[in-house]
C-alpha cells in the first residue's frame, strides 16, 4: 500500500471512530464488501446477461444453443476457439470486431437469426491482410498457426459460423464481442467485473452521507 493510500485509510479510520454514526458507517461497509465479493468474481457476459434479464437457458435457446455453453462461458471456459481470430486481429492490426460484416436487409429491421445466415457474412481478413500488413497468406498462417487454406477459406467468406455464435451473443448483450473478451498472456479469456472498481469509492462515500 503507498504512502498516500495508507494515510488516506487512517483518515477515513479517524472520522469512523469519532462518528455517532459509526455503527450505521461499518454495517454499510460490510454490506458493501459483500456487495463487491459477490460481484468481483463474475465475469462481464454474466452481469450483461442478468442486466437483460436472461437467465441462462433463455439466452442459450436466443442463441440457439446449449445452456452449458452459456455456463462454459460464463465459467470463463470454451472460449479456445476464438485465439485464432484474436491472432488474426493482432496482426491485421484491427479488432475482432472488423474480422467480419454482416449484411442485413435494413438495419432499422434487424433479425438476429440471420445472424447465422452465412451468406450474410462477408469476411474483411483480406482486405486487412493486403491494406495493414505485407503478408501473405503462408506467413499470416504461420503467425496465427492454422493451416494457409484455412486462411483461404476465412478469406472467402468459408467456416466462420464459429466466429458468427460469438457476434450473435454480443448483438443480444448489446455489445461488441471486444467488450466481453480478453486476449491475455496468449489464451482468450472472459472479461472480469468492473463492479469492483467503482464499490471502493463507497468508503468515503457513506461517511461522507452521515455526516
């Protein structure tokens, strides 16, 4: 803990002693502290999800999938296959999220379930591959480590339903898929609650109120 952040504490320490309150200020905090022990361990997906108000069968049966898909997720797991396109991105030099374009009839009528409609994706990694890098499709294969016709094939619009499933979750979170995963020290992995961040303020905050 740094210097300041200790003195900080002793401060707050100090003005909870002397409150009349302070039973009140310490019964808030621990109310708090649940708060955030409870939420600390979800992952983004998980509070977007409970914030619709799906629970994890009906999101599984919107996406057309399994509920232990949803809990894998959630779980932080089954999310492998995504390092692929996550490498594809780091050295296309773009997000996920610009891999692939989805063509809907009207965006003011969007349907979810074309979503899984693959002749409504249009894969954008070639034009990525020949605007941001010098790479040709052996060596961005070799970067990604798949196969050069896989490259091929994710460059003609071929086997990207995997990649689609990810889309579709984000579109009914309203989200990007960029928002709810990591790629971190190699591996994909689910984004963390923010919760925690924004509970440590309330210390100050419920002393603040009493007095």
């Amino acid at each position: 803990m740094s210097r300041k952040a200790l003195d900080e504490a002793l401060e707050i320490y100090k003005k909870i002693e002397n409150s009349d309150y302070k039973e009140k200020i310490i019964e808030r905090i621990n109310h708090n502290l649940e708060i955030v022990k409870r939420n600390l361990l979800k992952t983004k997906l998980q509070i977007l999800r409970e914030k619709k108000g799906y629970s994890q069968d009906q999101l599984a049966l919107l996406l057309k999938t399994n509920p232990d898909q949803i809990k894998a997720w959630e779980a932080g797991k089954g999310c492998k296959e995504l390092l692929p396109f996550y490498k594809l991105a780091k050295y296309l030099k773009c997000k996920i999220d610009d891999l692939i374009k989805i063509d809907y009839d009207s965006p003011k009528q969007l349907k979810l379930n074309k979503l899984l409609d693959k002749n409504k994706i249009r894969s954008r990694i070639r034009y990525f591959r020949e605007e941001n890098t010098t790479l040709n499709v052996d060596q961005l294969a070799l970067l990604v480590g798949v196969e050069p016709e896989k490259i091929k094939k994710w460059e003609d619009n071929k086997e990207l339903e995997i990649l689609i499933k990810y889309f579709r979750l984000a579109l009914r979170l309203d989200c990007k898929p960029s928002e709810l995963f990591d790629y971190v020290d190699g591996t994909v992995k689910l984004k963390l609650s923010e919760v925690f961040s924004k509970q440590t303020n309330m210390y100050e905050d419920s002393i603040k109120s009493k007095k």
